[in-house]
C-alpha cells in the first residue's frame, strides 16, 4: 500500500510543473523504491483525424534508473484519450523484485493513472495554447505567436540575421467579391501555403488575419522576397475552372539592427513603414527610416513614463502674456505646458498628441488647472494683483460629461474667485463633437466661467463657432497673420470676424504677433488684445511674477527690438 509520505512527495513534484515530461521522471523517483519501479515509457499513437490529418505518434522514457531489470516490460496498462489516441504505459521492474504483488500491482495503477491524468491536461493547455497562438484559417503564427518566436530569437540573439517585415494584400476585397468569401479564403490559403513553401530554415511567416501577414527573412533574401510580395500568381476556382489570379502585396521592412530595444519594436515599425508605403505611388514597399524608429523609440517612452511624470509633478506650468495693445498692459496671461524630463524640455507638440490618443490627456489637462489656481491663489495671497489665466483644455476632455463639475470643484476648492480663470477650447469639425461642447460651453457660461474657442480660423465651421458657441473669448490663429504679405481679402475677412464677433459680443485676441507691423495691422483691423513672441515667449511662474509687479510694456522698446 503506497505510503502517505512517498505518495504526497509524488503528487507534489507531478503538480509542479504542468508539463508532463518535466516532471513525470523526478515524480516516479520518489516511489521507484517502495514499489519497485525502474522504467516506465509512454507510447502515444493517434490516428489521422479530419484536424489532425498526419495523425500523430511518439515514444517517450518517462523514468529509468540503474538496477532495471533488462528485457520485456513486465507490466502494461493502456489507455484512450478523449481526441481518440491510444496511450500505452510500459512498466519494467528493479532487479530485487521479481513479480510485484497484488497491492503493489495497484499501487501502479494509481500511479499511471494519475500521470495520464496529468498528461492529459498537460495536452489539452498545449492545445489552447497552440490555438490562441495560430490563425485557424492558414495555420500560421498569429501576431502572438509571432511575437512569442520574435521574443525566443531576440534572447537567443539571432535577430541581427533578419529583416522584418509587415505586409498586406492589394485589393484583396475585389478578389473576395468576383471569387465570393470562402474561394477568397481558399485563395489566401493557397497564398499563404505558397509562401509557406520559400522560406528557408528559421525563416518565420505569420498570418495576423484579413489580408494581414508579416514575415522575418534572412537579410540577403529581402530583395528575392520583396519580389515575390510584388506580384506572385495563385489559382483560384470559378464554375469548376481553374483561373490565376495576381496576388500583390504592399510591405513595410525593418532592417533590424543593433538599435533595437525590445521585438515589438520591429511590428510598430513595420507597420508605420507598411502605412507609408500604402501612400506611395513609386513603389509597393518602404524601409523604416531613422525617423520612424526615433519617433516609435521616442512616444514608447513617453506613453511609458507619463503617469509618473504627473504623479511626480514634473510638468511645470510657463505663463505667455496677453496685452492690451491700446494702453501696452497685460490683460491676461495663457498657460502652457512644459515637461522637465531627464533635465531636458519636451514641447507640448511632442506628447499632446500622444496622450490624447491614449485618452490620458484630461489628467493633464486638469493638473494644470489645479496649478494655476494654486499660482493664482499665491498671487492674490502676495497682493500681486493676478489677471485671467486661460487653461488649455483638449477636444478629448470635452466628451467627459463630468467635466464642468470637475473644473468648479477646481476652482472652488482653491478658494479663488472664478474670474481669474477662462477654459480655452478648440473647434470642431464633427457634429457629435460639436453638440458636446455646445452643451459644455453653455454649462461653463451659466457657472460664470469664461471660455474661449482657441485657433479660431484654423477650423472649416468658424462662422458656425460664432453663431453657435456660448463664448466669451475668439483667439484668432496665427496663420490669419503668419504670411509675409497679408493680402486685402486677408485684411477684409479679418475686419469682419472681428465685427461680427463684436456685435455678438465676444471679444478678439490674436495669437503669434512676433511682428510690429502684424501688430499695426491687427490694431487697423480693430483687435486690441495681442498675444505672442512680440511681447513675450511664454516663461516660468517667478518671470511673469515680474510681468504681474509691473504690468506695462514700454512700446518704444517692443517696436526697437
Ligand atoms: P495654443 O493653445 O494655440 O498655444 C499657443 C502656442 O503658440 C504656444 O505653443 C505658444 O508658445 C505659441 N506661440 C505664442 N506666441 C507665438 C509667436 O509669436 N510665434 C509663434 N511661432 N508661436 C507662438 P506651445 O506652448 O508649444 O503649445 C502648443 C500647443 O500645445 C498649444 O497651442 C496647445 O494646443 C497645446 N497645449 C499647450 N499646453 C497645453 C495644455 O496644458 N493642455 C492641452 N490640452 N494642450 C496644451
Ligand atoms: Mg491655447
Ligand atoms: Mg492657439
């Protein structure tokens, strides 16, 4: 009768591993003695099935150790799996037992039963795993699958053999549609099975799906495969005939070098080099280019590290003034965005962009908020006279129903009075957008706190903006002034924005004067707020403290520099 001892130590050592063939030899150690055990071999035979057409067979030593009697197994007990294979177990004694007992015939029995157990999940977790790995219609790697080769060949180094690449197949709708679905799956499996068929040994091809695959090919090879990708022809049946047809793909290649930083890498920047060469007429393929792999390098960090950069607060809040260009003073200040990172300034062009994407943009958005009323409550505090700071708020934050509430919580909670704040937003172009921020914008207004509609002009619905918005503030973009020689109808449509918004009563403030003579000109056309180089580049909070504690500019000065 198998001790309790021996027996836990044998279950023990099975459920560490759920890989049978690891663990089955250390786990029969442990009662080899006891029951006289000193080989045991597993035979696995499965017949061809419709999923497994080759069939399948092996013969596998689970345990043998010195003293095993030599000859003819002198036990066997079979099995049959629920996937229909027959499993035989093979049992040779040590030398000191001649024929086991009874008991410890059952002993043996339990023992093999649960190591088939065992086995049997051990092949069911190797199926799903082998599923969730591959595509059911070709059979190939999926993009996991790829990505766990990929990871395999970057430890083991031999990445800097290859080239990668990510590719797509040319109108592979049209073929679907003159051939019907299931021959246009018949023709991608012909495809594939063709390509299937070049590669050379360690070579991968992968099947994301669609028309999607991507590929890694020995770098000597790439100009024979990009050949191949370029037109390759394929049959496929229509009313019982066989007819060819030209399948062309477009490809992204990422020559791998020593650069690279981890194997994802090489799917991003395949697929931003295939995106490229969708768009390019000249040729159906592109090379990742230094750029491409800085700039996926580059928003990789960013994405990576932005949480913290909040949570650590190492966005840092720069104020540019806003001045009245009647009496030269400052009537505003806008606050902008800078992130010190790793002793250097990120521009906001660099992550804004990113994080909107990546719907974290609001996060930052109301960090800043809380931070100039911070700023603002330290002025009032200081008896610095603070004036209105507009907060940048992005199109993104807009659909958090939530918003306006949480920037009155905000403000309240910085015990500031709600005039020093004004939420600067951009126009839109979708009327889902746009019925959100009519609704936001009519929540802020009937809250008593100003908004402002930014780039206004950059946009195609500003006459709408006009009509529509519950605004306070137009900031009209610098591209109305950035041309070297603003033209009479540049001049005229500026005269009657700036009318039109007067009559509504929405005041005008320009943005991007670096110039004296836009300034003229804007004063000509009737704006009197100015914002820009001219005055002032945005700087840090104890600068424009400065600006605060003397608030006019000396226009002779402004005009000479
Ligand atoms: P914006 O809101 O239109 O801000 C004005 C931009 O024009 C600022 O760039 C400012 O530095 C720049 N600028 C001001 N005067 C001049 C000038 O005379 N000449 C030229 N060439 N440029 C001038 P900045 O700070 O790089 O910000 C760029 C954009 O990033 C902003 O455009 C805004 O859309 C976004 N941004 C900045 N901070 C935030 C923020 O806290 N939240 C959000 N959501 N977006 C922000
Ligand atoms: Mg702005
Ligand atoms: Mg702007």
């Amino acid at each position: 009768m198998l001790c309790c001892d021996e027996f836990s130590k044998f279950l023990g050592i099975l459920n560490s591993s759920e890989n049978t063939y690891d663990v089955a030899g250390r786990a029969l150690d442990e009662v080899s003695e006891l029951l006289g055990i000193g080989k045991v071999t597993s035979h696995f035979y499965l017949p061809p099935t419709v999923t497994t057409p080759q069939g399948s067979e092996s013969l596998t030593t689970l345990y043998d150790r010195v003293g095993t009697v030599p000859g003819e197994p002198s036990y066997e007990k079979s099995y049959r799996t629920m996937e229909g294979a027959a499993v035989n177990y093979n049992v040779w004694p040590l030398g000191r037992v001649t024929m086991w007992t009874e008991e410890e015939l059952k002993d043996i029995d339990t023992v093999l039963d649960l190591i088939f157990m065992h086995n049997g999940r051990f092949r069911l977790i190797s199926k799903m795993k082998q599923v969730a790995m591959t595509n059911y219609l070709t059979g190939l790697p999926n993009s996991g699958g790829l990505m766990a080769r990929l990871r395999n060949y970057y430890d083991e180094g031999i990445l800097l053999k290859y080239n990668g690449f990510c590719f797509n197949l040319r109108s592979f709708g049209l073929i679907n549609r003159k051939f019907g679905q299931r021959e246009g799956d018949s023709i991608i499996k012909r495809y594939a099975a063709f390509l299937q068929s070049i590669m050379e040994p360690g070579e991968i091809l992968s099947h994301f799906g669609g028309d999607n695959f991507a590929a890694l090919i020995l770098k000597d090879r790439t100009e024979e495969f990009l050949n191949i990708l370029g037109g390759t022809i394929i049959y496929g049946n229509m009313d019982g005939k066989r007819v060819p047809v030209r399948i062309e793909a477009v490809a992204g290649v990422l020559e791998i070098d020593s650069t690279l930083q981890n194997p994802r890498q090489i799917l991003e920047q395949c697929t931003l080099a295939m995106q490229v060469a969708k768009n390019t007429l000249s040729k159906p393929y592109f090379f990742a280019t230094e750029e491409m792999k800085t700039r996926a390098f580059r928003e990789k960090r960013i994405s990576a590290h932005f949480r913290e950069a909040i949570r650590d607060e190492e966005f840092q809040i720069y104020y540019q003034p806003k001045v009245d260009t009647c009496t030269y003073r400052v009537v505003g200040a806008e606050a902008l965005v800078r992130w010190f990172w790793d002793g250097r300034i990120v521009p906001p062009a660099d992550f804004i962009p990113l994080v909107e994407r990546e719907g974290s943009v609001t996060d930052l958005d109301l960090y800043m908020l809380e931070h100039a009323c911070r700023d603002i409550a330290d002025w009032c505090a200081r008896g610095l006279d603070p004036v209105t700071v507009s907060v940048n708020f992005s199109r993104r934050d807009i659909s958090d129903p939530l918003l306006a509430q949480k920037v009155m919580n905000i403000i309240n909670n910085s015990g500031i009075d709600r005039k020093y704040i004004q939420i600067e937003v951009t126009e839109t172009t979708s009327e889902d957008e746009c019925a959100k921020l009519i609704g936001f914008l009519n929540l802020m207004n009937s809250l008593g706190i100003e908004t402002a509609i930014d780039d206004f002009g950059s946009g195609y619905s500003s006459l709408n903006t006009l009509r529509n918005f519950a605004v306070n503030v137009i900031k009209i973009d610098r591209s109305f002034i950035a041309n070297d020689s603003i033209t009479i109808k540049d001049e005229i449509v500026l005269h009657n924005i700036i009318d039109m918004a007067r009559e509504l009563k929405i005041d005008v403030i320009t943005e991007g004067v670096e110039h004296w003579d836009q300034l003229q000109l804007l004063k000509k056309v009737g704006c009197y707020t100015i914002q820009g180089f001219l005055f002032d580049r945005p700087m840090p909070k104890e600068e424009f403290e400065k600006r605060l504690e003397r608030k006019i500019y000396d226009p002779a000065k402004i005009k000479d520099a």
